[in-house]
C-alpha cells in the first residue's frame, strides 16, 4: 500500500491506476448492464438533466400562457395537463433522480466503500424510471389526455381523467419501487460498507443527511402507493374509498397524500442541505460549525415532517385543537431549520472565504431559501392560511424551496464534483455567469408571484382578471430567462467533459476535505478496493476535531 | 503485494470473507427494509378499507 495524500490515510495501490481502465466495452455493457455506482450515478444525473428541461418546457408553456390576460396559446384543460405533469416530472423525475444520481456517485467515496452494497438493484431501480416516465408522458398523447388534476392527484377531480390514468398510476407505483429500491440501497451501504474507522459521526454531512433522506423515502412512498392503488380501484373496479356517494371520504385521500407528501418536501430538501454543509466549509476553509447540531437538525426535521402534514388542509375545515396543532407544530420546523442556516452562517464568518460558483450558488441558496422558509412560516398561521390557500402566494413560497432551494443546490453540487467526475476544471466565467443570470431571473419569475397571492390570483388557472397583468408579465419574462439561463450549464458541462484543457488535481478545491478528494480526478472506475483506514485527520468535521476546538 | 491481491476479490479487492460478511448483513438491511416498506403500504391501504365514511 502507498501513501497518497496526508499521513492518516492510506489508499489500496489499485485506486490510484490499476482499476480505472477495467471499465466494460461496449454500450449495452457499460451503461445497461451496469453495475457500477459511478456509471449508475451518471445515468441518473443524465436523466434527471433531461426531464429537468422537458418540465422546464411544460413550465414555459404556462408562463407563456399567462404572459397576458385572456386566453392566448392552449385549452384550459391543457393548461391544467401541464401544471400537473410540469409538478409531477420535476418532483419524480428531476429533483428526486439527481439527488439519488449524487448518492450514488458520492456516498461511496465519501465512506470509502467499493461499491453501492446492492449494485443490481442499483442498476435496476435506475432502469425503472426510463420506462416509467415514458409511461407518464404517453398520456399527453392518449385520446383522454394526461392527468390534469394537480400533482395532488385530489379525487373526485383526479377521477374524471379517462382510460390514461391507469398508465398514470403505475407510472407513480413504478417511480416509488425505484425510490424505495434505491433508499434501500443507500441505507444498506451507509450501515454496512463504510470503511474502518468511518464511524457514524465522522460521516460527512452530506451522508448524514442522505442516510435520514433514505429513512423518510421507505417510510412514506408506500403511503402514496397505497393512496393512488385506491384511486386506481375507484376508477376502475367500482370501489368507494373516496367517493361519498359509496360511503367514501374525498377529505382521507388528502390525509393521507399529504401524509406523503409534507416529508416529500423533505426528502427534496435534505440532501440539499447536505451539499451546502460540505461546500460552505470547503470555500470558507474552516471546518463546519456545529456538525452534531446539524445531524440532530436534520433528524428534528425528518421527525417533525411526519406530524405537520394537515397545514395543507387548514381550509379543508378541522376542529380548533387540530388546527392549533398543525400550527404550533409547523412553526416548530423552523428551530431546526434555524440551526442550520446560524450554523452555515457561523462556518462563513471569519473564514478565508474565495467565490467560486459552487460557493455562490451555496450562498444563493442559504438567502433565498430562506425566503421560501419565511413564507412558508406566514402560510402556517392558520388563520392567515385562509387567506392565502390555492393562491399564487403559495406557488411563490414553494418555488423558492425547490428552486433557489433544491435546484439551486444540485447546481452547486454538480460544479463542487464536476471536476472529480470529468477529471477537468469548468469555466469558472460561464459557471458564474449561470450563477447570476439564474439568481437575477428566479427572483424576477418568482417574487412577484408574492404580490399576485396576496391580492388574490389563484393558482392553476390559464386566465385571470386584468388587474393582475403587469405582475404576471413580469413573472414570464423571469420565466424565459431563467430556462434560457439552464443552457449555459448544459455548455459549461458539455465543455468541461469534452472539451477543457484544465486538468483536475485529485483535491480540486485547496480547502476540501474528506476521502472523495483522496482519490485521483477523475475517479478511478473502482476505488478504494482496499478499504482506507480512516482516522480524524482525514475527516472534515470528525468529533475529535469537535472535541479539540471546544478544549481550545 | 501480489501474494496480498491472491486472496481478494478480483473486483473489489476486498478479503473474500469480509466481503461475503458485509453483503450477507446488507441483503439482510435490504429485506427489513423492504418488509418495512410493505407493511406501511399494506396499513395505509387498510386505512382507506376501514376509514370510509369516518
């Protein structure tokens, strides 16, 4: 064995050379019959990439649409085709596939294991989604038409799709066995493959956060399956579950949806805030402060996400001690969710920080988000919920989670690996060029949506009154120029992959830590098959360091 | 070094038993978790049997 950076770590000779061209010949091999968690990692991203722009396309149509009152471009129900698959493509097929496509590329080197401990069912739970969503996109061009009752999926609406909705709902059923399977997956590689002395508590944050993230998937994507089986059945078999006629109940779906879905917010979130602990220190050159903090923040939240979920149902009608509930326990999120923004805020202050892109879009993130934080504590008050439900507040408050939130974080995480993945350095000038035309546009296309809420737009509808005309320009032209903004990251990946003369040092970054900088850019097709022995030198935020600085 | 890659995995490079250890425990991780996954399906669908007209 031989010592290849710093002296508390110590690199199989393979990991270095000797395994990297021992990649499979051929297409079929190396891509469909792979088992490797970096290729698998690069089918997801890949295809997370692509349904990215084909519902960033759906969502162009309806800004379109709404760029002036009246009814301009499509049908209503056309419009209501694409709110729908627009939510549908980006929460299942773009954010949630990214996130798993940066687990299964980083986990590994980041707790020095092999491989996933499952690779089979890695390479099956990636090959599930193609085929699904296929499925899910076929139905916009089936006689009855795609689904056009909201992600939500609300019955009886939901119910008045035609014959398409069966394709609907097993598209969905296919998407959670892929996510459960790749929970699964990751959960059995954290607790079994991690290498010597990689304890639990020297795991970096974005495994942390991930490992909570898996948890929450196996726990609430058998809750949506059962949810949309018995939407199934009351299509087509004649059964009554949400149908009152027949004794049913249109108000438990939502239960349970919501039951699903208040922790789906969370399993699109969390790793985000893995990302952004592991780029903030990296750049500040300081070790992230708080790290217990931040892994029992993290658990609070995935714990309090399951007992808040009737805050999207207030209007719904609850007697007064579940609203005060729903409420109280709402607003509790955000003690968690504070500790974590005063803990990135603490790592940033007095630190030797440097602007690179995947620094600027961590600090993007850490300011808008909080944003959508506040607003979604406005939305929590219950009596003021009343006011604002089912209008375009709500949008504007969800946007600025999962925009400036999620997406803004799988940028930055795609910039912080990209060198370690291609081996080559991007174009820091275009990486920060698409870091300011994004955070210039997503604001103009999503703060006015504030204003619009708040004077009373609802949301999904092709047409609106004339009053609200000049925002809801404004609003598209934000629009257009954030999804012409997604171009440039296209051509900065393309360019760095194919076309960059920079070479990547093995460490990329000079304040990065952690065992995925140990080993050469780009990373070997199999790394560390001699385990690493770890020690807390070599781990950024390891709890000795902890221990050390409070002794100081 | 050579007599240490006789006894590894040709793939991974890690001894065969350990090898053999770590995946029999995540096959087994897998399988709770699956089961896990299955009873909660299986309970909320039981919810909806016996939530009508609540």
């Amino acid at each position: 064995m031989s010592s290849i950076t710093g002296d508390d770590i110590e690199l199989g000779h393979d990991d270095a050379h000797a395994h990297d061209d021992h990649k499979p010949k051929g297409f079929l091999a190396r891509w469909v019959f792979t088992t490797n968690h970096k290729d698998i990692g690069t089918l997801y991203l890949v295809f997370a990439l692509l349904m990215f722009f084909i519902g960033g396309g759906m969502a162009m149509v309806i800004r379109a649409e709404l760029f002036m009152p009246g009814l301009q471009l499509v049908e209503p129900d056309f419009f209501n085709q694409m709110t729908t698959m627009h939510a549908l493509i980006m929460v299942f097929g773009a954010v949630m596939p990214a996130w798993v496509g940066f687990a299964n590329w980083m986990i590994p080197l980041m707790v020095g294991a092999p491989d996933m401990a499952l690779p089979r069912m890695n390479n099956w739970s990636f090959w599930i989604l193609p085929f699904a969503f296929t499925m899910l996109l076929s139905t916009l061009f089936m006689e009855s038409g795609g689904p056009a009752a909201g992600w939500t999926l609300y019955p009886p609406l939901s119910l008045q799709t035609g014959d398409s909705f069966a394709f609907v709902v097993f598209a969905v059923h296919m998407m959670g066995i892929s996510s459960i399977m790749g929970a699964i997956n990751i959960i059995a590689t954290i607790m079994n493959m991690r290498a010597p002395g990689m304890t639990l508590l020297r795991m970096p944050l974005f495994v942390w956060t991930w490992l909570i993230t898996a948890y929450l998937l196996i726990a609430v994507m058998p809750v949506l399956a059962g949810a949309v089986t018995m939407l199934l059945t009351d299509h087509f078999f004649g059964t009554s579950f949400f149908n009152a006629a027949g004794g049913g109940d249109p108000v438990m779906f939502q239960h349970i949806f919501w039951f699903f879905g208040h922790p789906e917010v969370y399993i699109m979130i969390l790793p985000a805030f893995g990302v952004v602990s592991e780029i903030i220190p990296t750049f500040s050159r300081k070790p992230l402060f708080g790290y217990s903090a931040m892994v029992y923040a993290t658990a609070s939240i995935a714990f309090l996400s399951f007992i808040v979920w009737a805050h999207h149902m207030f209007t719904v009608g609850m007697p007064l001690e579940g609203q005060l509930f729903f409420m109280y326990a709402t607003m509790l999120i955000a003690v968690p969710t504070g500790v974590k923004v005063f803990n990135w805020v603490s790592t940033m202050w007095k630190g030797a920080m440097t602007f690179e892109t995947p620094m600027l879009f961590a600090i993007g993130f850490v300011v808008l988000f909080t944003i959508g934080g506040l607003s979604g504590l406005m939305l929590a008050i219950t009596a003021a919920d009343l006011q604002y439900h089912d209008t375009y507040f709500v949008v504007a408050h969800f946007h600025y989670v999962l925009v400036p939130g999620a997406v803004f974080t799988l940028m930055a995480g795609a910039y912080y690996w990209l060198p370690k993945w291609s081996g080559n350095m991007y174009s820091e000038k275009w990486g920060k060029i698409h870091f300011w035309l994004s955070t210039i546009s997503v604001n103009v296309l999503f703060f006015p949506q504030h204003y619009l809420g708040l004077a009373g737009m609802p949301r999904r509808i092709p047409d609106y009154a004339p009053q609200f005309a000049d925002f809801n320009m404004i609003s598209s032209i934000g629009g257009f120029a954030f999804g012409l903004s997604q171009l440039v990251f296209v051509g900065v990946v393309i360019h760095c992959v194919y076309f960059s003369k920079k070479r990547a040092t093995a460490q990329v970054w000079e304040g990065a830590k952690g065992l995925e900088w140990t080993v050469p850019s780009p990373a070997p097709h199999h790394t560390f098959s001699t385990p690493p022995v770890v020690t807390s030198a070599m781990v950024a935020h390891a709890e000795e360091d902890v221990r050390e600085r409070h002794s100081e | 070094m050579s007599e240490e890659r006789d006894v590894t995995n040709e793939r991974t490079g890690i001894a065969p038993e350990d090898l053999a250890r770590r995946r029999r425990n995540a096959r087994r991780t897998a399988i709770i978790l699956a089961l896990i996954a299955l009873a909660i399906f299986v309970a909320f669908f039981m919810t909806g049997v016996t939530g009508r007209g609540q």
